[in-house]
C-alpha cells in the first residue's frame, strides 16, 4: 500500500476533464461550446487507457486502505467510461447548442469520477463521499432541460438522495462503532465479536444509499420519474453508469461481512423483490422512457444476485462484472435508438420503424431481445453466469425466481417490438431521425452480439485475475 497518485491516474483524467471542460464553456462563445465536447471525450479516452494499463499490473491499494486498484476495480473503470462515451455520441444532437451544453458534459465527467471512486472504495469515508461525488451532478443533469416533469423528477431523485444518503452515513457511523474502524481491511475483523443486530442496522444503512444508487428496492421510486422527465442523454446515463459504482461498492461490503448476520438473504430478497417489481411495473407502460425506467429496475434485481452469493461462489465477482459491461453496452443502444427518433415517446408511436428506418428498427429488436436475455446476446451470457454463480452458492430459489421473470419480462418488450415491426402508416418519405445517434444505435446494438464471444473468452481470464488477486 502507499500514496502513489499514479495509481489513481484514470480518476485524475476525469477530474482534470470536467474541470477543463466548465472553465472553457465559460470563455468560449456559444457557437463554439462544441470544443468541450472535445475536452470531454479526450478526458475520457485518456482515462480508458490509464485503466486498461492499470488492469494489467498487480493489485495494491493506495492511501492506506481506502482505495483498491484491482480487477473489480479496472472492470468497473473501463465500463463506466466506455458507457459515458456512449452517452455523449448518442446525445450529442440533443445538447448541441443548449445553453448548458459544457455544464453537461462536466456534469457527466463529475458523475462518472463518483461512479469509478465508489466502485473501488474500500473505506466507508471515501464510500460516503464518492456517494456524493455521484449524486449531486446527477441532480443537476435530471433537472437540466428545465421543463415541468424534469423539475419533479429532480426534486424526487434529490429528495430520495438525500434521505438515502443519510441513512448511509448513520450504517457507516454504526459499523464504524462496532468494528472499530473505517477501512475494510480492519472492519473483517472488528465486526466478527460485534454484536449482530448493530451489524445488521449498519448493512441496513449502507445498503439502502447504494441501492439508490443502484436503483433498486427500496431507493428505486426516482428512476422511472428522472428517465421520462429528464432529457434522453440525462436518462441514458442514469440508468446506466451509477449501478455500475455502487454494485461493485455492494460486493466490496457484503465481502467483508461476519456469518453473525444473514445479509445473504437480506440482499437476495432484495433482489427478488426488486426484479419483479420493475417487470410488474413495467407491464402498464406506454412512455418507452418510463418502460426503460422500469426495465433498468428490474435488471438490478439480476445484477444484485451475484452479490448475494459473494461469500459462497467464487464465480460471484466474473459474474457481476460480465454482467454488469452487457448490459451498459445493452441499455444505451436502446436509449440510443429513443434518442434518434425524439418525437416516437410512446409504444404506439414505434408503429412502423422497422419499416420507415430498418437499421434503427433492427437496433431495437438486439436491444431489447439482449435485455430478456435471449441468445445471442451479450445480457445472455451475463445472466447465464449470474444463474450459474447463484445456483452454485446455494441459492436455486433465486435462479428460479429470476428464470420466472426473465420470461415474464418478454410480455412488455414485445409491447414495444410488435407495433415497431407493424406497417405504419406511409409519409412520403424516410424517417427522419439524428444521425449520429443512430449511428450510436448501430454501433451499441452490433457490440451487444459481438460482446457475446468476447466476454465468452474474458470471463475465464476475469475468473483467473479475481482468484489469483
């Protein structure tokens, strides 16, 4: 362990971007904010490449114990920014020559540093305060088209946050009190002679802020709101990059927790509860917004399996992150394809895309048979390993809960598919839509299937690294 700031390199490139970014949106003229789009996405790639060379070096961490730089850790970075890439290009066109074109993208950055600390925090201080890092930006980006569904759901995420927030902080102060210490490393074995109903209310605590995040039960109400009120780049990011930071954050906790406290069945029932929620939810919906709000509910019911296995199932961590890279890449080609036609809000308004846009039509049909899970698809193998992990850590009523679901979630992705493989009506001439965003769609929707035989050949190579490490 040390101080080497180095190791830190790929958060450092996004701090140094989002601020780079909001200084020179404040001098540069309207008509030339597009230069920190520029800024943006060089922060970004700059940061990729720090995390994959970092991936290839042995484990430490830095700071003492409070910050680990392991595989968890370079996953989670490679993903977090590969999804912000996606991002921008799919909401270019929609931010384009706004007024708060540069604050967007240093709001993004901001987010996705918190998402990265989070997922790599190893102390419940840094925890707490990348929770923050990852929520305040958010607020802002919810709330940054300034109409009256953005306004609501930006309070409501806000008002969530920070109930949730607190609640964090009070199980950190319990564990703390407990276990006599901050970082993990000194925590395992505080809390194995700690009284296990105190540990019990601090895991209550600390998990409630990162299913918030996460947005699952019980801090999921804001994402449905945020991602129909919020603008297309907002709620694609949303939905997307903070589960990746507080998942990987969830794992790390529950990984340093004594057998005094059932938490294996605490976080399973929670994901139970969370997958079906988001599918019966999801049933009803007409704003595909919303429909995808939902979806990304239940989808964290699936990713919170893997956690609730960590101390049972070697293949737990694979899993997650296999997991958790298919889908990102799967949920922003369908909010791709939504940010490429704006105007088609509702399942009915899809009717005739197949036919009036066949490439943003057959964009869909992956992105959507991908989040069922049908072969062959990236979100396939990822829940093929997250069944597997689970069923193999003693869990078998989960798997079928989740196998029970999976169907079930079919019935109201089909809603959207049907009507888009329907004949519309004809209107002369081709569909109108934002290139680059469908470019974007294409280009997420073509990596969910070749994901497949990528991370069909990572996940042993992921296993290895997470045992030998």
């Amino acid at each position: 362990m040390g101080k080497d700031p180095l190791a830190l390199l790929p958060e450092i490139c996004l701090l140094v971007g989002a601020v780079t970014t909001l200084l020179a949106g404040s001098f540069l003229a309207r008509d030339r904010q597009w230069l920190t789009r520029l800024v943006a996405l060089a922060a970004l790639l700059a940061s990729g490449v720090a995390a994959a060379a970092a991936l290839t070096g042995d484990p430490l961490t830095v700071y003492g114990t409070t910050f680990a730089v392991d595989t968890a850790t370079g996953v989670a970075r490679l993903v977090v920014v590969g999804s912000t890439l996606l991002v921008i290009a799919l909401g270019t066109e929609e931010v384009r020559g706004r007024p708060r074109e540069s604050e967007t993208y240093a709001l993004l950055l901001l987010s996705s540093l918190g998402a990265t600390v989070m997922a790599a925090a190893s102390d419940l201080l840094v925890l707490a305060v990348s929770f923050l890092l990852a929520s305040i930006p958010l607020y802002g980006l919810i709330g940054m088209t300034r109409g009256p569904r953005a306004a609501e759901a930006a309070l409501k995420a806000y008002l969530l946050g920070a109930l949730l927030n607190i609640l964090l902080l009070l199980g950190s102060v319990v564990l703390y009190g407990v276990g006599g210490a901050t970082a993990y490393a000194d925590l395992r074995a505080g809390l194995a002679g700690a009284p296990a109903a105190a540990v019990a209310i601090g895991l209550l605590g600390v998990l409630a802020g990162l299913l918030f995040k996460a947005g699952g039960v019980p801090g999921h109400f804001w994402v449905p709101d945020a991602a129909q009120g919020a603008g297309v780049t907002a709620a694609a990011f949303l939905t997307t990059v903070p589960k990746i930071g507080a998942l990987v954050a969830a794992y790390r906790l529950v990984s340093v927790l004594p057998d005094s406290v059932s938490w294996p069945l605490l976080v399973a029932v929670l994901a139970a509860l969370t997958m079906t929620l988001g599918n019966l939810a999801a049933f009803a919906q007409d704003d595909v917004r919303r429909l995808l709000g939902w979806s990304t509910v239940s989808q964290v019911g699936y990713l919170l399996m893997p956690v609730a296995v960590a101390g049972t199932s070697s293949d737990a961590l694979p899993a997650l992150l296999v997991y958790l890279a298919a889908y990102a890449v799967t949920n922003l080609a369908a909010f791709a394809v939504v940010a490429a036609v704006p105007e088609r809000r509702s399942v009915a308004d899809a009717r005739g895309l197949a036919a009036s846009a066949p490439v943003l039509g057959g964009a869909l049909l992956v992105a959507l048979l991908s989040l069922v899970g049908t072969p062959p698809t990236a979100v396939f193998l990822g829940k093929l390993s997250v069944f597997t992990a689970t069923w193999e850590g003693g869990m078998a009523w989960l798997v079928v809960v989740a196998a029970a679901n999976t169907v079930a979630s079919l019935f109201y992705y089909l809603r959207w598919i049907a009507p888009a493989y329907r004949p519309g009506e004809r209107t002369g001439g081709p569909e109108p839509h934002r290139p680059l965003a469908t470019v974007t769609a294409v280009v997420a929707a073509l990596s969910v299937l070749v994901l497949l035989p990528a991370l069909s050949g990572l996940l042993p190579a992921v296993q290895d690294a997470v045992v030998a490490r």
